[in-house]
C-alpha cells in the first residue's frame, strides 16, 4: 500500500515577493527610483543630452535669424530688393522667419522624444 506524502501547507505569493526573486534584471530602473548615485548620474546624463540639443538648436536660430539683419546693414542693396512688391527684409523676417522656426521646433520635439527613447531603452535593457 502507497503512503501518500503529507500536503504542503498553502503559500501565499506576494508581487513584492515575486519582485525581490526576480534579481538585478531591473537595477537600473531600481537606482533610478531610489535616487542612488547611478540613478542621478543616468538622469543628470539625460539631461545634459537635452540641453545640449536645446542649445545646438538656439544656436541654429541665432545664426538664421540674427544674421539676417546683419546682413542688410552691410549690404544695403540686398535690403532694397523687392520680391513680389514686398521688400526682401519684410519678407524674410516678417513672413518667412515663421516656418522656419516651427521647423526647429519639430526638429527639436522629435530630437529630444529621440533622447528620451534611448534612455529608455538603456534603462529597460537587461544587465548583461
């Protein structure tokens, strides 16, 4: 005759519990929200990439726009030229400055989104 061996008593399983079995797998996202020295480095490097962008950009609109009226100082005949009745200087600061400033800025929205995909993805990679 088999003896059976005796139940196992009932265990309850817990998500903390399950988490803390799981290991190193998340320490990156672990130091972020516990704010160690790695997490504020990872966050401080995030933010550096951002305002390194920010900068490049204002500098790419300094040069497009602050030049211009540079240029018309130095040049007076380029600012007497006409385009269409309209005066080049008119045309260019008043008309044309627009979309080439919201091309910066989409350029820039789609930069920095570009940004914070690799952290995150550094962030979500496994420890290898």
């Amino acid at each position: 005759m088999a003896v059976d061996p005796p139940p196992r008593p009932r265990t309850r399983v817990v998500l903390a519990d399950a988490a803390g079995r799981r290991g190193g797998t998340d320490r990156a996202r672990a130091d972020l929200h516990e704010q160690t020295p790695i997490g504020e480095a990872l966050v401080k490097g995030l933010m550096r990439a951002q305002l390194a962008l920010a900068l490049r950009l204002a500098l790419v609109v300094a040069a497009g726009l602050g030049t211009l009226p540079l240029l018309f100082v130095a040049a007076p005949a380029v600012g007497g030229f006409k385009v269409l009745g309209i005066h080049l200087p008119w045309l260019l600061l008043g008309l044309l400055s627009f979309p080439f400033l919201v091309g910066v800025g989409a350029a820039y929205v789609r930069w920095a989104e570009r940004n914070e995909q690799d952290f995150t993805a550094l962030i979500r990679r496994p420890e290898q």
